[in-house]
C-alpha cells in the first residue's frame, strides 16, 4: 500500500526547490501536480520532473480531487488567501513565509485549521539544520547556561534584476522588505533557540535598490530570558554572508558563513573551562546528523500528518516571527522602543505594511517637490 501524500505545489520560484526536496522522499511524497502563472515556465518544470497534471488557475489546483497537499510557493500577498481556499478544499497546507500580512491574518488562519481538520504547516526550514538542531539541544539540556548576547548578521546581494520581478520592493505585494523576504528565518532561528523576544528598538531605510520596502535594516532585541541580541540585515552586501553568533555561560558558539546554508554545519564552539567542553563535545556527538532544510521539514510533517502529532512548524512559532516583525515596523516608524507581546487593538495589528506604504508615499511626494 503507498502510503506517499500526494501534493500539488503552485508556484514554481522557490516551488522547484521544494520539488527537489519532495523528490528525495519517494515514501513519502509524491508531487502529482504543478501550478504556475508563467506557462513557460510551467512546462519546463513539468516536463523536466514528469509531471502531468498542470494548472496555471489555483482555484483548479484546489479542485483536484487525487490531491492530499497543497503546497503554497506564490508571491506573499497570495498566501493568506490561498491557504483560506486550500483549507476550505479540504487539503492539507504548507506554505512559504510570510503566511499572512498581519497577525489578524494569522490568527484566522488558526481558526480555519482547526475548523477544517486540515494541517497547515509554515515553511521554516533552518530549524532543521543540524547546526541549530544541536545548539538547540545543548540549551534544552543546560549545557549552555545563562544566555548572554545573540548577534546576527543577513548580509545579501539584491539589486535591478531581483526587483525586476513586479510583485517585489513593494509593500502591497511583498508585504515587507528585507526582514520579511530575506532575514526572516533568521530572526524565527532566534526565536527558536532564545524563545519569546521583551522589547525591539529598530532602524529600517532604503538605500541600496529605489524600491517601496527596506533594504537595510539594524534591530537591538531584549529577550525574556534577560539576553540581548543585535540583528543587521542588508541586501548591499558585495560578500554574501550569513552568521549567528551566540555567546552562552559556558560557551560561545558561531554558524558558518554560507548566506543561504549557515544553519547547516560546521558551528564553531569554544571554551574556557575543559569540563564544559567534554561534556559539550560528548552530547554533540551523541545527536546524530539528520535531514536538513525543507527534507528535514517535509519528512517531521509527513509524520506528524499520518500520526496525528504535532507539527514541525505551527501557526503559533509563525505568529511569533510576524507578531516580532510587527514591532520592529512599528518601532521604527514611531522611532521608539516597542515592547512585547502585542494586544489585538495594537496600530499595527491589521497589517504592518499598510502605514509604511502610506508613509512611502508622503515622503515621495516630498522628494517631488
């Protein structure tokens, strides 16, 4: 009996990573269908992946009755909607960040999982790098100790021909700049490892691309646990890097520095007391290796789908991510220290990206002028 879900991905940007990783699990994927706008590229994928069935309507896609996952890789003004209209089609969901534009959004996706019987699964895959994976562990085993300072650098290269794409530099479809489309499994790694974030004091602008949304951004962060931590994100950067570092009690420890695989190992640690370090270096290598990236993401989810388990990612580690992003909008278009968590009459609560597009549009009327 195959016991394989059967999914249907519509988009094929990041969607053809995501079939790749599908692919690797035979067992337990099995991508039956493909939906994409560009019909040029629709055919390219399907033909090279043996695929069939093609759609280039989504409300097709969710008509398809041999179908037990939807997987959402569109634009990101499309995902709330289209997780709405999947779930309602009675499909199982995953979809790619940003899975709405508010935590209004969000909190009525939640709703309509559990009304549907359906899962619906946000796309974080660096929690499944085994870099993180082992630091993770190494907290929940308090092998780290007190937590002191967390800095995290996105340096990325983006410029004419990435904004090029309509949809991107703009609030409306991008929902956000940088911080949403970029550093934005970043800062869900922060909150992964370090748990739930006090106060945010942020400085975003535009200054690499002439785009609507942000290109650079410097966040000061004060968790709850007491820690501090420093997030800089940039898409001017001629060097593409990416780099956690975290420096704990009893160790400090830094990601390697590929821009799009530093959850992935090797991770740096260093000591100063010997004891700690056997004991460290003991339980590291006790954790063996596992799947990676969206393989990692998508093999927990098919176990937690067909035994009925928690979910890799939920809806509330997602909410989390945006609720941080909502304070970090608001905190520098208010150009004060925000403070967490948020209440449902909060300015920013039906959407962060409403306000700094009106505010974009006052300052190029000034600029006009």
């Amino acid at each position: 009996m195959n016991d394989a879900l059967r999914v249907g991905i519509a988009g094929l940007g990041i969607g053809r990573y995501h079939l790749v990783g599908f692919d690797k699990m035979p067992d337990q994927f099995e991508t039956v269908a493909l939906c994409d706008i560009d019909e040029e590229r629709l055919h390219e994928v399907s033909t090279s992946h043996g695929i069939d069935k093609t759609f280039s309507n989504f409300d097709d896609l969710c008509r398809m009755k041999d179908l037990d996952v939807i997987d959402i890789c569109t634009p990101s003004f499309l995902h709330f909607s289209q997780a709405v209209q999947a779930l309602q089609a009675q499909k199982h969901v995953i979809c790619e960040k940003p899975i709405a534009a508010s935590l209004q959004e969000i909190d009525a996706l939640q709703e309509m999982e559990k009304a549907s019987g359906k899962r619906l699964m946000p796309i974080f895959q660096h929690r499944f790098g085994n870099g993180v994976r082992k630091l993770k562990n190494l907290i929940a085993r308090d092998l780290a100790g007190r937590a002191y300072l967390t800095t995290i650098e996105v340096a990325w290269l983006r410029g004419a021909d990435y904004y090029s794409v309509p949809w991107r530099g703009k609030w409306r479809t991008e929902i956000g700049g940088t911080l949403v489309t970029h550093a934005i499994h970043a800062l869900d790694t922060l909150l992964h490892l370090l748990g739930p974030v006090r106060k945010v004091c942020a400085h975003i602008t535009t200054r690499v691309n002439p785009i609507q949304v942000e290109d650079c951004a410097v966040i000061t962060v004060e968790m709850v646990n007491g820690s501090l931590a420093s997030i800089s994100v940039t898409v001017g950067s001629e060097a593409e890097i990416s780099r956690i570092r975290c420096c704990f009690q009893n160790f400090a420890v830094e990601s390697n520095l590929q821009p799009y695989l530093y959850s992935s190992e090797p991770w740096r640690y260093s000591y100063s007391n010997p004891e700690i370090e056997k004991k460290v270096e003991a339980e590291t290598r006790r954790l063996p290796g596992g799947l990676e990236g969206y393989e990692g993401q998508f093999g927990a989810f098919y176990h937690a789908v067909q035994d009925g388990g928690e979910l890799p990612v939920t809806i509330t580690q997602a909410r989390a991510v945006a609720e941080l992003l909502t304070a970090i909008y608001f905190s520098s278009r208010m150009e004060k220290v925000e403070h967490l968590p948020l209440s449902n009459d909060h300015p920013f609560f039906t959407g962060w990206g409403a306000d700094m597009e009106k505010s974009h549009k006052t300052f190029m009327k000034e600029e006009k002028s």
